[in-house]
C-alpha cells in the first residue's frame, strides 16, 4: 500500500511553490514552482493560475490526501460580492499607503495599536491599504464586500468555492492585518471600521489550528485542507523552533523572527508581535529591500548569482569603506516608506564590482541586525540563528551573515521551508481526523541533509559603518 501524502502550497511573492511530502514521516517526495508577476498590485487570479502551473511541474497531485497553503503575508484582495477581485491585490511590498499608516497611528497612538493588535501599523499592514483604497478609490472602496489575505483567496479557490461567506483564514496571518487580536483571537471591527470607514465586510472565519477547512474539489483531488499560514509561521513550523531559535529569511523580505508564549507588544513599531500557527507568538521585523538587493546589483553588474558571489568573496569586510543604503523600495524597517537609497563611501579604492558586489551583501544583513537588534531590546534570549529563503544560497551570504552579525549561524539544507511547514499544518490535520488533540507530527526526515553551521571572524566595524551611513538617505515626493 502506498504512503499517503500531503501537499504544501507556498503562494510567496516572487513565485508559487508546491512540495508534496510522506504523511508520516515528512520523507520529500516532488515538487514545482511557477513565477508569479513582478509587481506590487497583482490580480489575485493570476496566483492561482500559477498554481496550477506548479502542481503540474510537481507532476500533480495523485496520492495527496490533504492540502494547506502558506503565503506572502498582509496583502489586500479585495472581492466584490459575487467573488470576483475588485481590483489588483496591493501586496506587503506595495509602499503607497504609507501617509496612511502614519496617520492611523496618529488617530490612535501607537500605544493602543500595539496592545490591541501587537503591531503598530506600518505601510504593510492590511489595514493601511484599506485606508488606502477609501481615500483614492472611493468607488472601489464601496464595491468592497470581503477583504481576505493572499492565503485566504488561494484556500478558497482550491475548495472551489465562489462564496465570500465560505473564506477562511488562520491566526497567524489574521494578525498582520492589523484589526485581528492575538490575544483574543477575535477581530477588531472598531479598528477595522476606524481605517475604511466601514465595518461592515466580510472577513476570512479564523479556523482552528488543526481544522479541515473543506475539501480541494477546486484542485479536483480528494483531499482534505488545512486552514494554512502566514509564510513566516510556516516556516517556523517547518524548522520546529524552539526558545531563543531566531529564524533569518532572506527571500523579496528580509525577516527576524521567533517564536515565544506571550503577545510582544512593542510601541516603537519595530517588532511586530504577530501570532504563530500553533497557539504562540511570532514577534519579526521586516524590511522590503533583501534578495531583491541582490537582483539588482547582478544585473547592474551584468553577472549570475556565482559570479556576484565570487566578487563579493574578493572584498574584505567592510567592502573598503563602501556602504549601500539598500532603499530600493522605500523601507519598512526602519519606517522609511518613501526613502531613496544611497551608496556612500566612494573613494577610488572603494568605487569597484567587487566592493559593490559585498556591499550588496553588508547591507541586507545589516538590516536583519537591526531587526536581531531590536527582538533582543524586547528580551530575546538569542540562543541560535538559523538562514532560510532564496538567497541563503548564496556563498557570499553565508560567510557575510555570521562575520556581521557576530554569531555562526546554522544552514538548514536548502529548501522551501514555508512550502514544508505547511504540508506539516496538512499532516498534522490529517492526524487531527482520527485525533482530535493530536501534536504535530514528528518529521524527522524534514530538511533531508545535515545542517551545516557558517562561521566567520567577527567584523563589528560592518554594522558601525553601516549606521553611520544609513541615515544618510533622500525622501522621495510621497
Ligand atoms: N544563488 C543565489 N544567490 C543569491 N540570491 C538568490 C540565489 N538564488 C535565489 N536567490 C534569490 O532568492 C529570491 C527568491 O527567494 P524566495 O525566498 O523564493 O522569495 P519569496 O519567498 O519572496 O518569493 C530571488 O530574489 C533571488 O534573488
Ligand atoms: O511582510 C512580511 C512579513 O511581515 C513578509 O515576510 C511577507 O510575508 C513576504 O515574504 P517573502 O515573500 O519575502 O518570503
């Protein structure tokens, strides 16, 4: 008798991921991806017509017998009530609302927003395009008859629904939208009405952790689905983190996260206290500008991953005095939503490819030390720091990540680790059928190769370099 098998969807924001995996032991088994648009405002449909692209290089789905879906976390889809999207999702990365976000904190206090909501609202907050879309697109705003999270809309078309009443949700990506609390595990409709000037919409049920969801008929496969994650969630069920296991992410965001028992509520706005997709807490800091830095810097140099590896290798840490302020789409930590970035440093040793190349590299991870910087502040014990996502394949970034931040830091084999977290979420679902208290399942073979560890001499004179150039910056025309 064959093994049964649960899928992991990933809907991120450069692509779509789908990894299928052995139920009971987590063995991998296949998996494929599609390329989702360049964008900031995507139609929601084109997501899952990707999906099926990467079901179909997965070589399908036969033998799956559940299903969840992780995905970028924050973005607005909006449908109207017959379920059709009102107009192109504004994603995580879409800075527009910025002045929005500013003045919902202004209208309230950053002190209420992080205590009801964990999070001070900044321009990835759900609710700051909701802000958003009434002031510019009052037509559209009125159309509005459910607003749902990426996540939400692909676990609803893969059940076949067209119902906006069926959307569902989980607690981990409810609590980026800023008008879910964490806490309570209800939403907010006060907060939710204070920012769109109305309350009354549709929003995603909030499934419990283990809930089947519904069936994949819109997949036309006999599986159950599982309420899914917000992607960092999923990642952390993947790597099954424990106190003081920092995850790095260095995929388009570059995120700081871990996982601990009680709600964060830090008024600075730095740290996010979102909820994970197991009944804890997710406090994470996030910048818009990581791998994305990366892609840049290659094609202004005109050169593949290996060679922008191999260049950045060639310069000494501190890439000779050069410092690239990495705002390449304004920033969301620190909360810079309409900043230009800078290259500060130009001397004629300085100005070369490969000073360029490993100042590329410096800069996103020194944003993630301002963000390790800022979960300590709120009394994070770091015991460990483990690096996912797209460019933690990257050489250059394995040496540069523990010389600036001071500490080895522990490579999971490379994978799609948010893909895998939610095909765990699936398994553990499946297991919830016949036992309903069920713990998630063990996994062993889950990361398949040994980890490796990245060490790396210390180079504190990186960050400080870093710090005095970072302010350094213009503000575009908001
Ligand atoms: N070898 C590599 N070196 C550096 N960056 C890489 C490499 N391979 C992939 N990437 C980066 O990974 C990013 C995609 O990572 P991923 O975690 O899938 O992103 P997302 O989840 O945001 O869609 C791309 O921007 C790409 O630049
Ligand atoms: O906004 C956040 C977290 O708050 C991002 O982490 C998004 O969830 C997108 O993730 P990637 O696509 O970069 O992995």
């Amino acid at each position: 008798m064959t093994a049964p098998l649960v899928a992991g969807i990933d809907t991120s924001t450069q692509s779509v991921k789908v990894v299928v995996r052995d139920a009971e032991t987590g063995a991998f088994v296949r998996s494929g991806s599609a390329s989702h648009p360049n964008a900031t405002q995507v139609d929601p449909r084109v997501w899952w017509e990707a999906l099926q692209v990467a079901v179909e290089r997965a070589g399908g789905l036969d033998g799956v017998v559940a299903v969840s879906v992780g995905g970028q976390q924050h973005g607005m889809v909006t449908l109207d009530a017959d379920g059709e999207p009102v107009r192109p999702a504004m994603l995580w990365n879409d800075n527009s609302s910025g002045r929005q976000a500013r003045e919902l904190v202004a209208e309230l206090g950053a002190e209420r927003w992080a205590s009801e909501t964990g999070t001070v609202p900044v321009a990835s907050i759900t609710a700051t395009k909701l802000r958003w879309l009434a002031e510019h697109e009052p037509e559209n705003a009125a159309r509005v008859a459910a607003v749902c999270l990426p996540h939400d809309y692909l676990t609803w078309r893969l059940r076949g629904s067209t119902d906006i009443a069926e959307l569902t949700t989980d607690r981990s990506d409810a609590s980026g939208t800023g008008y879910f609390s964490g806490r309570t595990g209800e939403y907010l409709p006060d907060l939710l009405g204070h920012a769109f000037g109305r309350s009354d919409l549709v929003l995603p049920r909030v499934a419990d952790i283990r809930e089947s969801v519904g069936r994949a008929a819109g997949l036309g496969i006999d599986a159950i689905v599982g309420p899914g994650t917000g992607d960092n969630a999923g990642a952390a069920l993947a790597l099954g983190l424990g106190p003081g296991d920092v995850l790095l992410s260095v995929g388009t965001s570059g995120v700081v996260s871990a996982i601990v028992t009680q709600q964060p509520a830090d008024p600075t706005g730095l740290v996010a206290g979102f909820s994970d997709a197991t009944g804890n807490y997710l406090p994470l800091v996030a910048t818009v500008n990581c791998a994305q830095v990366l892609d840049a810097t290659r094609e202004l140099l005109g050169v593949d991953y290996d060679e922008l590896a191999r260049l950045a290798l060639a310069a000494p840490a501190g890439s000779n005095g050069l410092s690239f302020v990495p705002y390449l789409h304004g920033e969301r930590t620190p909360n810079l939503p309409d900043a230009a970035g800078a290259i500060h440093g130009v001397t004629h040793a300085s100005y070369t490819r490969e000073s360029l190349a490993r100042a590329a590299f410096e800069a996103i991870v020194c944003g993630l030390g301002v963000g390790l910087d800022a979960v300590r502040v709120l009394g994070l014990e770091v015991a460990s720091l483990r690096l996912v996502g797209g460019a933690a394949k990257s050489p250059a970034l394995r040496e540069v990540a523990p010389s600036v931040l001071g500490h080895d830091i522990v490579l999971p084999a490379p994978g799609e680790y948010v893909a895998d977290g939610v095909a765990r979420q699936a398994a553990w679902v499946l297991a919830a059928q016949t036992d309903a208290a069920a713990d998630l399942p063990a996994w062993p073979e889950l990361g398949g190769a040994p980890v490796e560890v990245a060490t790396a001499p210390s180079a504190p004179h990186v960050r400080e370099q870093y710090a005095l150039a970072a302010p350094l910056h213009l503000t575009r025309e908001g």
